[in-house]
C-alpha cells in the first residue's frame, strides 16, 4: 500500500469557511474534499493543456497549407 504524505495548508478564515461548506455539502471530511478538489484542478490542467496543443498543432497544419509552393 503507498505511503501517504501529510502536508499542511494555510487558510484565510473565509477559505476555512468554504471548504466546511463544500465538506458538508459532499459528505465528505475537509481533507477528503481538498484531495479531490487538488484532483479535479490536475484534471482541469491537463484538458486545458491538451486542448490548447490539439488547437496549436492544427493552426500550424493551417500555416503548412497556406504556404506556397516555390
């Protein structure tokens, strides 16, 4: 089984707030909701990544097509 890391976060007392709401609201313990949170963002990054290389590759495609022939 891997080990697990304990890692300390500071709040503001109004993020202290939001995160007991979103613990309630999921069911969840606050540390369960911050992995989730953490690992939702890790997933919206790397769409956000793809994305903009699939958008990248295929303005580079168009440059090529747009090039005349010499």
């Amino acid at each position: 089984m891997p080990r697990k890391c304990v890692v300390k976060v500071v709040l503001s007392k109004e993020q202290k707030e939001i995160l007991n709401e979103l613990a309630v609201r999921l069911g969840t313990s606050e540390s369960e909701t911050l992995r989730l949170a953490l690992m939702d963002y890790a997933k919206e990054l790397s769409l956000i990544r793809e994305r903009v290389h699939r958008i990248g590759v295929q303005l580079f495609k168009g440059q090529i097509d747009n090039i005349a022939p010499v």
